[in-house]
C-alpha cells in the first residue's frame, strides 16, 4: 500500500448538504439549503451565494 491518501481517508462527513436542481424548459435553479430553506434563482452564482451565506435570508 502507497503513502498516498485515499478518497476515503480525505473525505469528511459533514452534515450540510446543498442541493440543486434545473427546472426543465426554464433558465430557473431550484436550490435547497442543509437547513431546509428553498430558493429559486437565475444566476448559479447568487443561488450559491445564498445558500452559502446561511443564515441570512433563510426561512423555513
């Protein structure tokens, strides 16, 4: 066995997961936040930026 790191032995757990999702026959991404909340945005970066900014305008 190599020295080399592994997928596994660098890959952490991490309870946050972001979701995205296009919405077919529109330019619309549907964005879930670890937390639940829901937002639809145009442009990839201002979802990402949203979801990232958590908590700030995020409701559930």
């Amino acid at each position: 066995m190599s020295g080399a790191p592994t997928a596994q032995a660098t890959y952490r757990a991490t309870a946050e997961v972001y979701r995205v999702d296009w919405q077919p026959g529109t330019d619309l991404l549907h964005g879930v936040c670890h937390c639940g909340a829901e937002h639809v945005e145009e442009d990839p970066v201002a979802l990402w930026q949203w979801m990232l900014a958590h908590p700030e305008g995020h409701t559930v």
